[in-house]
C-alpha cells in the first residue's frame, strides 16, 4: 500500500467508527475491534503520569460487548447525543499490516432539552491493523486535554 | 423577585433529622454560612495523599470548601499546609496543580514564602535610591500565608482552619479510625486521577454516598451481577457523634430467594444478563474481614471506597449551591504485584463518572437540584427509612446513614 492508500483507509475506518457511535449503533461498536484489542479513555494530565486507571479500560472485544451491555440493559441517563469531528490525522509508524496513528477529536454532546456543549476535546492514539482486509483497531487509546467529566460519560467516545 | 427565606431564618422542620428542608441544597444564603461555620470550622478536611508530595519541596493543590489550599512538605519532611493566597494583594501564589519549590513566591509581585510560609521576601523592601519601598516598621512576621492545622494518618492529609477541632481519632472515632487503618495500611501508589463536574449541590452528593438503599435499586448493574444486594451480610455503621459513616457488604453471602430480588420482581434485577468477559470481575480477597464493597466518609466531604480491589478517595470540593466538583483518586499499594495492578485497574471501570456502577449516580443528583425549582414553600425531602434511628445496623436498608450527616450539618451550622 502506499501512503496515500494508508491514509484513506484510515480516514475512512475514523468516518465509520464516528458515524457508528453518533448515530448510537453501539451494538456495531466492538466490530472495530480486533478480538484482543484495548481500548482506553483516560486524561493527558494521567496518561503523560503514567496512570493506568482512567473513565474506561477494556481489554478485549468481549469487554466492549459488556460495556453496550450495561449502556442497554443496566444504564440509566437521559437521552443524548454525541457527535464526533475527527481530524488532523497524522499516520506513522505505517507498514502493509499496520499502522500508528493519531488523529484529533472533538465531541460535542447534546442533552433532549437542546443544551449542547464540547463534552471532549483530545486525541485517538490508534494502532491499526489491515489484517484481514478491513482495518480494525488493535488498541484505541482516548487521551482527552481536560481531566474533567461533566455530568456522565456513559457512551464511548 | 422576593427572596424567600432560607432555613436560616426558618429553622429545621420540627421532624427532625427525617426531613431536609430543600432550601439546604440551593441558597446561596446557607451556601455562604457552610464556608464559614462547616469548612473553616471545627471539620477535618481531606488534603490528598502524602505519597503525592513524597520529597521536601513538593506541592499539590486543593481545596478545603471553596479555599484554594496548597499542601506541601517542608524541609524536615514534614506536611505542610496554607491558603493559596499571596498575603500582599491576594493572588493565587501557586497555580499549577503540582510541583516543586524551594520557596513559593508570587508571580504578581515577587513576595515569596518559605515552605513554612513564612514570608521570607519583598520586590523592592527597600525600595530604588532610597525612595519608595515598603514602611521600615512592616513586620514581616504578621504577614506569613495563613496556615492549615494538619494531621495524617496512614499517609492521608487533613487539614482543620479550627484550633477547637479536636485530633483526628477523637474526631472519628475508634471504629471510623479502624477502619482508615485498614485500608491504609502501607506506602500507597497513585493510578489514576480525575475529576467530575456535578451540576448540583454538594451535600446531594454526600447524601448518595452515604445512601446504600439506593446501591442496588438504581445502580442496576450492582444487583444484576451481584456485587451488592441488601439480602448480603453487611452493615451501616456511624460513630458516636453520627458524623462519619460506613456502609460495607461481604459478596457472596446470600441467597436472594424470598427477597425482592428473586424473579425480577426488583426492576435493578436483571438476572439473565452474563458478561462475556466475565475477567471485569475478576478480583481477589484483600481483606481478611472478607468485605468485598466498603464506602467510609469523613464529615464533611471526603469519600473512600473499596470496590472489591478498587481503592479510591473521592473528594467533593463546593463549587456553588448549584455546582460541584468531584476529585477522584485511584490508588494500590507500593507492593502490588502487577496482577494486582491489572484487576484494579480493570475494576476501575466500575467507578467514576463513567463507572458501570456509579454513572447514576451524576444523573439523579442532578435530577433532585432540577426538581426542587419552583417549589411553593418550605419543602423537605423524607429520610425516614428506618425510621429516625441515627445509629448503626446490620441492616442497609435505612437511612440512618444519611440522617447521620444531616446530624453533623446541624451541629456545626446551627440550624
């Protein structure tokens, strides 16, 4: 592949997973993901510490699947919405099988009243694979600049 | 608009500690009053870990109320603790959230304090050419920061403005300080840190905490896998003077039938659902008491947890009567294995704003400061389960926890 390839591929997996979480398909969620993925959300002040805990840790597909789960069966909060702009990506460390990237994110939450607000600004440091052919995060980590949750953070980012 | 009158004026329901007046949860009247009467008086406030500030120098920030606090350790090693405010014209003296000093000085105008606070410089005492600078009399003695009482305990920092607060184990108690010692038990290690805005009063939070009625009813995913349910072995402990709590539960010991809990009758009871990585469970006996979930507050704001292998401190610092910012810290033990490290930070994802078990929790706060607008007169909420005992059981489902804080409030508030 070359790099302009690279580039779209990934481009295009950051469009489908935002479009999957905006439009709440969080059942479709986990299939980003390669069986033995991580996926995190934690602070920048806590990631550049060194933490290991954040809002959320998931070491594989099956912990994904049991956070939708929760957000379905045991989750309660008033209905809203997110959505994702994703940009700025800058891919590295790219080889036919896998690639770095890190890409910008902005999310803006609406709650049903109509308030709406930048619920996270940060960034995606993703490890992707292009094995087999659609590329898959293997590990998803979500760095957000504030260390602040306002109110809840019940849907994946 | 007229302001109505606060519960100042009013005085407590003639119910007692069964009804809280809503009035409590949003003038800024009362707000104001708990400044002065509960958090500058006599209350030992949470500071933050000592391993925080493990070397001579190191500072953090925090709040004792809404008074910016910096905690240091000076250079005997020694805690320390002062108003963040440079005694010159007011402006924060430290205002990044962590580091290291030799002295603090202000960036406003060159004061500078020593890690005792002391105040140890003036830009231009003497002023230039032998004009201007400040009097030859002013005494820089009577111009240090303005000191915090500080204690510790198991490497965990209080900090009182009161010289009428008494030591920290006659504040608690033997038993709440029992169980302080338990779970601070050696060195410490921080893993993780965070915060959460609550758009609501600050003692709706603390009423949650203290609260273990409501654990397995609205936090669904607590009965569903059954990490806590009324019908376990458990108790609701306060000490002597009903300020501090404790709410603990021992897994695995119960048997559901018969109980609300059985056929789904209890909508929190969701038993056909399984995990498919049932590995977020995964947890080890630490304790040999055998308690598996344990919430132990500190009038007035402070909150520590163990999750099963969970350890955290949740600091509730008033932002308003309207706002409040809940300041969470993760934490094991020096000696952890990383095994241990792995489950703890697995069952992370139970707590915090995002947590499977407590996400709720930011919810329905914020529903009781959107649903007590616009009320007629003197409202009161009811905390009657249990009736107006305000004392310890073995049974959880009560309230007497709750009571038990409003008892603290009302004693150092005067209301």
């Amino acid at each position: 592949m070359d790099t302009v390839d690279i580039r779209h591929r990934v481009e295009q997996l950051q469009i489908d997973y935002a479009y999957c979480i905006d439009s709440g398909h969080f059942e479709d969620w986990p299939e980003f993901f390669t069986d033995e993925c991580v996926y995190r959300i934690i602070s920048r002040d806590s990631y550049e510490q060194g933490h290991e805990s954040g809002f959320y840790y998931c070491r594989s597909k099956n912990m994904l699947r049991d956070r939708v789960l929760a957000l379905r069966e045991t989750t309660i909060y008033e209905p809203q919405r997110y959505r994702h702009v994703i940009g700025g990506t800058r891919i590295l460390d790219s080889g036919d099988k896998r690639c770095r990237a890190e890409s910008n994110l902005i999310v803006v939450r609406t709650l049903q009243a109509g308030e709406m607000s930048i619920f996270a600004a940060g960034a995606y440091l993703d490890t992707i694979t292009f094995e087999p052919e659609t590329p898959k995060f293997i590990e998803k980590v979500v760095v957000t600049d504030s260390p602040q949750i306002d109110m809840l953070l019940a849907g994946p980012l | 608009m007229d302001r109505k009158p606060s519960a100042i004026e009013t005085g407590w329901p003639e119910e007692g500690l069964t009804r809280v007046p809503y009035d409590v949860f949003d003038s800024g009247e009362i707000f104001e009053r708990e400044q002065e009467r509960l958090f500058r008086g006599p209350t030992w406030n949470y500071l933050g870990l000592e391993c925080e500030i493990p070397e001579p120098g190191d500072y953090k920030l925090n709040f004792i109320g809404t008074t910016p606090i910096i905690v240091c350790r000076n250079g005997e090693g020694e805690v320390r603790a002062f108003v963040n405010r440079c005694t010159h014209r007011g402006s924060l003296l430290c205002f990044r959230n962590r580091g290291n000093e030799k002295v603090f000085t202000c960036v406003y105008h060159n004061w500078s304090f020593d890690l005792d606070g002391n105040l140890k410089g003036i830009a231009f005492r003497r002023g230039v050419n032998g004009q201007g600078g400040m009097p030859k009399d002013f005494d820089e003695e009577k111009h240090g920061l303005e000191a915090v009482r500080v204690t510790t305990r198991g490497g965990v920092v209080f900090g009182t403005f009161s010289d009428d607060t008494p030591d920290l184990e006659e504040y608690l108690g033997p038993q709440m300080t029992g169980f302080i010692d338990r779970m601070f038990n050696r060195p410490l290690r921080v893993m993780g840190h965070y915060s959460h805005r609550l758009r609501n009063n600050w003692k709706l939070v603390m009423e949650n905490v203290r609260d273990p009625y409501h654990a397995s009813i609205l936090h669904l995913f607590f009965g569903s896998f059954g990490l806590s349910r009324h019908t376990m072995e458990g108790a609701a402990l306060l000490d002597d003077s009903a300020w501090h709590h404790i709410v603990y539960t021992k897994r695995a010991t119960d048997d559901i039938s018969g109980s609300e809990y059985e056929g789904g009758k209890l909508k929190s009871m969701k038993s056909n659902l399984s995990l498919a990585d049932p590995t977020l469970l995964d947890e080890w006996q630490e304790f040999d008491d055998g308690i598996t979930n344990m919430v132990q507050t500190v009038f007035p704001a402070v909150t520590f947890q163990q999750i099963t292998n969970c350890l955290g401190v949740r600091h509730l610092v008033p932002k308003g009567p309207d706002e409040a910012e809940m300041i969470w810290t993760l934490f094991g033990y020096e000696d952890d294995e990383d095994w241990q490290r792995e489950i703890r930070r697995t069952q992370a994802n139970l707590v915090g704003p995002a947590g499977l078990i407590s996400l709720e929790d930011g919810a329905v706060t914020n529903f009781v400061q959107r649903a007590i607008r616009g009320r007629e007169g003197h409202e009161a909420s009811v905390v009657e389960l249990g009736g107006d005992a305000v004392e310890s059981s073995a049974n959880r489902v009560t309230e007497a926890t709750v009571r038990g804080f409003w008892k603290g409030y009302r004693d150092v508030m005067g209301l």
